[in-house]
RNA sequence: GGGCGGUUAACUCAGCGGCUAGAGUAUCAGCCUUACAAGCUGGGAGUCGGGGGUUCAAAUCCCCCACCGCCCACCA
C-alpha cells in the first residue's frame, strides 16, 4: 500500500494496527494501576465472564463501556485501575467437562471426586483463557498484571473466610427444606436459578375414596406422579360442601395408605375441584402445609428424577413415564374423572432447562434478612446510585421479598464447603483450618461433600480481588470501586448479593455507581441464541469493521433502553466513520508545514479558527459531560457530528484556501491550529475509538507518548468565542442558501454565481467582506458582493431572507419567474404558519401574564424577525408578479 | 397475580413541559470540487399508538384503553 508524505495508508489498515498497539500498550505497562502513585481512585471490577464462555455481544457492550470509562479516566490524571477475571461457574463448567468425558465414553462417577476436579483444571488452563484474549481484541485496557480467577488461591481463602464468618455469626445454617432440585444436574438449585416457563399441560381430577363413606372427594392436580407422596388432602374451612368430610380421611389412590383430611385456608375453594392434594416432599405450598399440620413427609421420587419404592411398581420409572402410566391405570380403575388443559407456569433449570423437581432435603442456607436490609438501606441512602435510577426499583423489590438463600450445590466443580460432620458423634464442625479429627469425640471426621453456589464467590469479588482478607495496599487504595457496569439480567443474582456482601464484610459499599446497560439483541430485536440461529460473533465484526467502529456502534446504541438491536449496517457507518476521521487527519498531517504540537496551543489568528476553538470548546464539555453522567449515546452523538458537520464539512473547506494560499502568515497560523485541534480531537475520541486515535497520534509532529496517557481536554472560557460563532454562522447562511437557490433553480456546477448580501449590521458585513474569497469555493461563485444599504434588489435576482439580512442571486437569462414565485410562497407560507402561532401566543393575556418572561421575550424577537423576513419576501412576490403580468 | 418498559419519518432510535419534533440508515435530485464516491451539495418524508384530563403551553405530566416485550411470583 502506498503511504503519503505524512507517512499515511490510503486507509486505515485496522487489522494490522490493532494488534500492533495493543501489543505496545500492555507490553508498556500502561494498564497497570499503582496503588503508591497519586490521583484520585477509579476503579472497576470486571463482571468475571464464565471460564467456559465465548466472547458474545453482551461481553463486547459490557467491557466497550468500562473501557470507555477507564480510558477516560486514566487520561483525566485519575489513578485508574480496571480489574479483570473469570468466573469458574460451577455447573456450566462441570456440564461441559462432563460431556467432553461422555463423548470419550467415560463419565465423572467413573472417574472419581478427585481426577474428575484435576482434569476440570486442565481444561480450565487450556481452554479458559480463550475469553480473556478475546477481549483484548476489543481494546480492553485491564489490568492483566491483577487478573483473578474465583477459584485462585485467594479468592478461596477469601471465600471460606466468609463462610465460616457467617456460620459464627449464625447467618449460615444447615437445615432440611424444599428446595429445588434439578434432576438432570443433580443438584440443588437457589430460588434465582429456576426459571419459569408458562408450557400447555393439563389438570387432572382424580377421585380419592373417603375411608368408611359412600363418598368420594375429587382432587385436581397437574402432578399426579406425586399422588404417591400424599400425605393429605386439604380443603377450605370455610368451603360448605366439605364441612362433614374435614376429619375423615381417604384412601390415596393406587396405594394403600390413608391420609387425613384437613382443612386449611390457604387452599384456594374456586380452583379446580377446591381440594387440594397434599405432598409435602414435593411441592413448597405442601410442605408448609405439612409443617403446619404436622404431616409425614414422603418422598416417591428420588434425586434422578425417577420412582421410588414409595411409587409401587413404578418404581424405577421416570417420574414423566410413570405420569403417563399410571393415568392409565387410574382411568382404568374409575378413578380418573376428567382432565382438562391448562397452561400454566413450569419452573426449569437455568442452565439445562430441565423441569426441576421440589425436594425435600437438608441443604447450606445463608440467612438473607439482615445483608438484605443493609443492602436496601444503602441505596436509599445514596451509598450507590443506579443508572438509570429507575432500577433501583427492581433491586428493592427483590430485597425486600428476599428469602434465605440456598447456597450448597451437590456438584464437584466449585468451592468445597468447609464442613465436616462427625461419623460418630453426628455433630458439624465448619473451620478455617482442616481439622483432624471430632473434637468432640474424637472419632474420623468426613468433609461436607457439596460445593457452594458459583454466585456465593461472585458474591465476593469487588473485594476478594483486591486481595481481602489481608490489608493489602490495594484494599487500602481502591475500595470501594467507582463504578459496576453491568445487564439488568444479573442485578439480583450479582449486584444485590456483592452489596450484601460488601457491605457486612467491608462496612462500605462495594461501588458508587451501578451501570446498568441493556442486552444486545440482534437487527430484528430477538435474543440472540443459538438455536435461532441469530448469533453474531462480536470478534468478526471486529475483523470486518475495525475494533474502533465497533466500540463506536455500542457506545452510540447505549442509550439508557431496555434493549440494543445491532445490525451490521450500523456498524458499516460507524466504519465510514473512522474513514472519515482518517482522511481529515491525512489532510491536516499532509499539509501542516513546520507546525508541531509541542509548539503547545496557538494564539488563534483567523475567524475560522477561532470558531473551531469555540465549538471544540462547548464539544470538550459537553462530552466531559456525558462521560461523568454515563450517556453513552449522546456522547457517541456529539463527537460524530462535530468531527463530521463542524471540523470536516466546515473548517477544513473554510481554510483551505488559506492553507494552500499564499499568505504565509494566515498559512502559519491555520497550520497552528490544525495540529492543536486534531490533536484535541483524538484525545476526545481516543476513550470511544482507541486505535485509530492512537495510530494518528503516533503520526502528529510533536505528540508526545502514548495518547493513552494524554491529558483529556478541559473547557477554557478563555476561547469561548460568541462573536466568532455569529460571524461564522452567517457566512453559512450565505453558503447554504446560495447552495439552495442554486439546486433550486437547476443551475449545474458549472455556472458560476455572483450573489450579493444586504446586511444591515457591520460586523457581519465587514467578516463577509474578508473572507469572501473563502466562501467562492464553497457555493461555486465567482464573486462576492456587499450591497449598499440604499441598493434596492436586481428584478432578475432570487432571493434569501434572514433574520440579518437578504442574500440575492442574480440570475440574468437563467430566473424561471414561476419557479421562484413558488419558492417564495412556500416560504411564505412556512413562516406565516409559525408567525400565526406567534402571534396567537402573544394575544393571551394568560401566556403573557403566566409563562416565564425570557419565553415570552423571546417569542416576540423571534416574531418580529418573521415579520421582517414575511415583508421582505413579500416584496420580492410582487415584484415578481409585476413582471410576470404582461 | 404483582411490577417494569415500549409504541415518534420507510427502518433503527433520540428528544421527556416552552425555538418550525431531530439524527443515522434508506430514498429522490445534482456533482469524480487535488483528505475521503467509504465522498460532496440540495431536497422530500412524521394527525409523536387511541381517548380523556392538568396547564398560558403536552411527544414530554396524570388517568383510562389497545397492542408488543421483559422481570418477579409457592394457586394445585
């Protein structure tokens, strides 16, 4: 490819600089944070993506927007640490290494607790690190130095800490309960992890004998599998039709056991048949019912889903497979009465979907009222702030309906429960050491066999990370962290439990901000799957577009919405984008002269460059802004259309004939300013498009460094420049309304104009008489003229009123009279419109009386211009008429 | 059952009490103007989901309705 004297590609060539950059930057040590070095503390803890995870759209939003922030930041002079890692996700990762053993024809029972850990290891340092690579693609500027993995050595001791100081302190408990249970995965599941799933099914009437009477009470259930588990049949005290049954008891159908029944008003007397069978081992209702009435429980089906003895001669069936079965013989036996559809809601496992199956069994329970209260309390308070704030509804919500927490997973991939109970004795002891033997008794003690929940060490990471329980310097220095960003999808499952935990724990809030963004769905607003076949693989939008054009995209779609639909067209204009940005600066870097940068900030000589500092000045702080109120897609918006619209469409064209004209002190001074305000411009961008900004810097003559490490630009009243934006502003007008009037009569290109300006005000006029010879380019004229306050307008000219002035277009041979009569009514008729509304506005007294004066000021300026500009234009009308008229 | 969003141009979205409701894409017309045709210039395009209310003023606030989506939930 060929390079130009400023050492540019034709293009910028994505593929080839990112990797080079990136290489550069963390080989420089620029991410790494150090806690002895001044500045104020900014910091971000990774969400920690799963170890089995492939880098997806979601990751792609989530780091683009932290990398934004720390980006910003760090050039800010904040001392800035972004932290990453991986989660070591409990049941995905043990799913997959389980299937890749299936598939070698072996299985985990074969292989044993112990290499069955070992071997998910391997596969952990071979393939788990895929994701963190991936992520360096997208220009992620971690900390890699600090990397943590929820099961490092560290974070271990941190979690077991927490365990047992919780289990001290009586907010951990081992106790039977319902819980559930996932069949297929084998174990426990928290309430969180059961998804619910409306699915069509069918509700049952089964007819249970009473014991003794020609009765039979009629049951409707959508689980007759469970009938085996009866241990009652309840009914509403107040229901009339039992009243004489309540006492009596039945015979469960297919068994030969007796249950009683009771009467209890949670049952509901207008649903189905209004009583209700009672199987306290497998249903949560049931199981209160049963605690209140103290039931038997009786489990039928055991932890795989199938029959037990308890079922007869199901047992051993697939609890689905027995349904099927014994409704047969149920019907057979006269004991089915009807059945009916129903759709209704199944809970499923949110990791394989499974129908999970409510279990009686004894299980680790963390004690969730208090950390819950806390962590209310600290949003209340303003400890930590949502955005956008309406979340923060959600996460009272669910803290203040929270119940215990089931943290024991009957996996092997994980962290393992500190807790042993003792063979002989029976007793539980839960230590930070391994102990040796009961002390109690004495006797061999055997370690609790189950892991706890992923999310309980997720739980811990704003802290863990930062190498708690030791006071370690980083402790010290960046907690609590700045900001968590993150999806709505996690605010329960990961954001409400670090706050609990943070805030027992450290006594502090774990982050100031919460960042919630929305989930990428793909261009037709569906989730992306796998099975829809939807999904687009962030790492070759990457490839296509360029890093930079990507993160652009997620910036500008961040808004603070429930949902980001991506489509690949978006991303192509954001490409154009920074092929725009490329071509500005190759414009600027080929013609700078001896201008270099460390020259520092140029005097600004030209009006055209003085507007460009004025409007790079309100951009610097709007953009400050955004950044410090998180709004992305507004952020995205401002930079986009000032490099477009003002630097590009205006500056540049505006001092190009200065630039390649012979005036060598205007040249100087326009060289001056260009490397300045592109040098401006790509610290503004570098946070949103790292690459590109920092392959041209590395091109600008006196940059210094990384643009990395470059201070991120702050406003300066000192160049605000209203007059300067006046001045420019009116030259655009002339532009753009010679521009109009010539498309609007036909005119090509090459017909050269010659329009002149009445203006009334000398300033304008006199910025117009100077730089003229810089608008001929621009509107394709061959000349300028200023007309004299008594000059009255040619009869061929068209004409352009404003609220300054009028622009007037001679058009000797070339004026459709019509033409121009229609554009000016159109015109007329526009501002008549808005005039009338004006007016109306100003005729009542309320208005008037009750609006804010500087509205109502403003609303009579802004009419008596149109009237001015209705006057003028209507001259022109008749005037034209007279002609017409023969 | 409870809660939260959304409905604005052909499409994707912004605006959330006060300039003639904006942008990108798409579209139409004219241009290869020595940074960029991945470009330049100009234009067209919307009863702001429906109905009611509050207000001097409503896309914006309140109520009702319709449709779409999401979350929470132990009615079998």
């Amino acid at each position: 490819m060929t390079r130009d004297a400023a050492g540019l590609d034709k293009n910028f060539n994505h593929q080839e600089a990112e990797a080079r950059l990136y290489k550069w930057w963390e080989e420089s040590g620029f991410f790494r944070a150090d806690p002895a070095a001044p500045g104020r503390p900014f910091v971000i803890v990774i969400p920690p993506p799963n170890v089995t995870g492939k880098l997806h759209m979601g990751h792609a939003l989530d780091e683009t927007l932290q990398d934004i922030l720390t980006r910003y930041h760090r050039m800010c002079g904040d001392n800035t640490l972004w932290l990453p890692g991986t989660d070591h996700a409990g049941i995905a990762t043990q799913n997959v290494v389980e299937r890749a053993l299936a598939a070698e024809g072996g299985s985990r029972e074969e292989l044993g607790r112990e290499k069955f850990v070992e071997r998910v290891w391997r596969w952990k340092n071979e393939y788990g690190a895929d994701i963190v690579h991936q992520l360096r693609r997208l220009g992620a500027s971690c900390d890699w130095s600090r990397e943590r993995f929820t099961m490092d050595e560290g974070l271990s001791r941190a979690v077991r800490e927490v365990f047992v100081s919780l289990y001290e302190q009586g907010l951990i408990y081992r106790d039977y309960y319902i819980i559930n249970w996932c069949p297929r995965c084998r174990t426990a599941l928290a309430d969180l992890e059961v998804e619910h799933e409306d699915r069509p099914d069918h509700l049952y009437y089964v007819r249970y004998p009473v014991v003794g009477k020609e009765a039979v009470l009629t049951v409707a259930t959508t689980r007759p599998e469970t009938i085996f588990g009866d241990t009652a049949v309840a009914v509403n005290p107040q229901d009339s039709r039992f009243q004489d049954l309540i006492g009596e008891k039945v015979l469960v159908p297919l068994t030969d056991r007796v249950a009683p029944i009771i009467a209890d008003s949670y049952v509901d007397p207008d649903f189905g048949t209004g009583a209700l069978k009672v199987t306290p081992a497998h249903d949560p209702n049931d199981f209160k019912l049963g605690q209140a009435h103290r039931l038997p429980s009786l489990k039928c089906i055991d932890d795989d889903g199938r029959m037990n003895q308890a079922a007869g001669r199901y047992a051993g069936q697939d609890r689905f497979d027995c349904r099927r079965n014994m409704l047969a013989e149920l019907e057979e036996g006269g004991l089915l009465e009807k059945t009916e559809p129903l759709t209704h809601a199944v809970g499923v496992c949110y990791r394989c979907k499974t129908v999970v199956e409510p279990n009686l069994s004894r299980q680790w329970f963390v004690r969730t009222a208090p950390l819950a209260a806390r962590a209310a309390r600290a949003v209340r308070d303003g400890e930590t702030a949502f955005v956008p704030k309406n979340w923060e509804k959600t996460y009272f919500e669910w803290l203040d309906n929270i119940r215990d927490w089931c943290i024991s997973r009957q996996l092997w991939w994980g962290h393992q429960i500190p807790a042993w109970h003792c063979l002989s004795c029976g007793q539980t002891i839960v230590s930070r050491e391994d102990p040796l033997a009961c002390p109690y008794c004495g006797e061999d003690l055997e370690r609790d066999p189950d892991v706890l929940d992923t999310w309980f060490s997720s739980a811990l990471w704003p802290f863990s990370t930062l190498g708690w329980p030791d006071q370690s310097p980083d402790l010290a220095r960046y907690y609590p962290t700045t900001c968590l960003v993150t999806g709505f999808d996690i605010i329960f499952f990961w954001v409400a439990r670090m706050m609990m935990m943070g805030l027992h724990f450290m006594k502090e809030t774990p982050f100031r901000t919460v960042i919630i963004h929305a989930l990428v769905k793909d261009a037709e607003g569906r989730k992306m799957s796998k099975s829809k076949g939807n999904v687009v693989d962030p790492l070759n939008i990457v490839d296509r577009y360029g890093a930079d054009a990507f993160r652009f995209t997620l910036c500008s779609l961040a808004g603070h919405g429930r949902d980001i639909r991506l489509s690949d067209e978006r991303v192509a204009g954001y490409g154009k984008f920074v092929n725009k940005l490329w071509n500005a600066a190759k414009l600027v870097l080929n013609n700078l002269g001896a201008a270099r940068l460390s020259d520092g900030a140029p005097a600004p000589l030209t009006l055209p460059d003085r507007w460009l500092r004025s409007r790079l000045d309100r951009t610097v702080r709007l953009m400050r802004r955004h950044l410090d109120e998180f709004y992305y897609d507004r952020l995205a918006d401002v930079i986009y259309h000032f490099v477009w619209d003002e630097f590009c469409d205006w500056h540049l064209e505006l001092i190009k004939p200065m630039l390649y004209g012979e005036d060598e002190a205007a040249r100087v001074s326009v060289q001056s300013n260009l490397v300045y305000s592109l040098s401006v411009l790509l610290k503004l961008l570098h946070p949103i498009m790292p690459f590109v900004t920092e392959e041209l810097w590395s091109k600008l003559p006196g940059a210094p460094g990384s643009l990395m490490l470059a201070p991120f630009p702050e406003g300066d009243d000192q160049v605000l420049d209203p007059a300067a934006e006046e001045r420019i502003g009116f030259l655009m007008d002339v532009t753009r309304a010679t521009r109009s009037m010539r498309a609007d009569f036909g005119l090509p290109q090459a017909q050269k104009l010659a329009p002149l300006v009445k203006c009334g005000e000398p300033a304008l006029a006199s910025a117009l008489e100077e730089y003229s010879p810089l608008l001929l380019k621009l509107m394709g004229a061959e000349s300028l003229g200023l007309a004299g306050a008594e000059t009255a307008k040619p009869r061929d000219a068209a004409l352009a009123a404003f609220p300054w002035g009028e622009v007037w277009l001679p058009l000797a041979g070339h004026i459709d009279l019509a033409e121009e009569s229609r554009r000016l009514e159109k015109e007329l008729a526009g501002l008549g419109k808005e005039a009338k509304a004006a007016r109306a506005k100003l005729a009542n007294a309320d208005y008037v009386n009750k609006a804010p004066e500087e509205i109502v000021e403003e609303t009579r300026e802004r009419l008596s211009a149109m009237e001015a500009r209705t006057e003028t234009l209507k001259r022109s009308l008749n005037l034209l008429r007279e002609m017409e008229a023969p």
